[in-house]
C-alpha cells in the first residue's frame, strides 16, 4: 500500500469514525493553541469544515492570523496526518447553513448548549494547503497530495 493510499484509510476509517481532530492557532504575539476538535467535515477535495463558539480563543486566534495545522491520527498513533492551510471564519448565514448541513454529527459541539444569542456559532474553513503523513515507527514523513488523500478509500 502506497503512502496516499495508507492516508486515505486512515482518515476514512480510523479518523472519520473516531471523529477527533486537533487543531492549532495562533495567538497574537504566536503563542500556539491547539483545541481538540470532534465535529467536522471534509468537503471539495481541500477545505476541512467545522463549527465553534464565535466567542472561543481559536476564533479569536483566526480573526488575527489565518495559518492554522490539523492533526489526524490513527486510533494507534502509528500515523500521523497533518494538514496546513488558511482558515476562514463565516459569518455569512447562507454559507454558514450550507456548512452546519455538511456535518455529519454535531452532539460533541458542547458549546452549542449554552449560546445567548442565535445563531450561537461560528463556521470555520480551513482551504488545505500542505498534507504530510507521519509514520513514527519508521522515523519518516512524507509529503502527499491533498487531492489524493482525500478521495474516498475504495
């Protein structure tokens, strides 16, 4: 199995249905904050999607500086995927609906329970500029085409 192929199951299989991601912003004076993430989405071959509280510190982080990295690992952390990119913050309503309907399961969105005013999130898309899969036990990385990767696994 090649190396795009390895990346593709592992986030078909093993991320997808494990639903967990980090991912990492940066603060004002570049001081790093990464936030576990349970509710996104892949969508057109290069953006990951995902919803959060207009009020968090990643938001915050986005307004300011717009390079963010995800993590994505296998259930065993013998692969390591990471995406680079450019995060968006929505605050347009249309693309905002558009994008709640491409998450698949938004129970883990705690802070949806306590929102004052609607419609109490913000949606967040990251355009994937860089992949790179980790494979620790062979003390190796590799540089992938996001296009690739992300095509459903056969």
């Amino acid at each position: 199995m090649d190396d795009s192929e390895t990346a593709r199951k592992v986030l078909n299989k093993e991320v997808i249905g494990d639903k967990i991601a980090l991912l990492t912003t940066a603060g004002a004076h570049g001081q790093p904050h990464a936030t576990w993430m349970a509710t996104f989405a892949f969508h057109n071959g290069n953006e990951i999607i995902t919803l959060s509280s207009p009020d968090s510190l990643k938001v915050k982080n986005i307004a300011k500086n717009h390079h963010v990295e995800w993590l994505f690992t296998s259930s065993d952390f013998t692969y390591l995927i990471y995406f680079t990119g450019k995060a968006k913050l929505n605050h347009d309503p249309k693309i905002m609906k558009q994008h709640w309907n491409l998450l698949p399961d938004k129970s883990r969105a705690y802070f949806l329970e306590g929102y004052n005013s609607p419609p109490g999130f913000i949606t967040i898309c990251t355009s994937i500029e860089k992949a790179v899969l980790s494979i620790p036990t062979e003390s190796r990385s590799v540089e992938l085409d996001v296009a690739t990767i992300l095509q459903p696994a056969d």
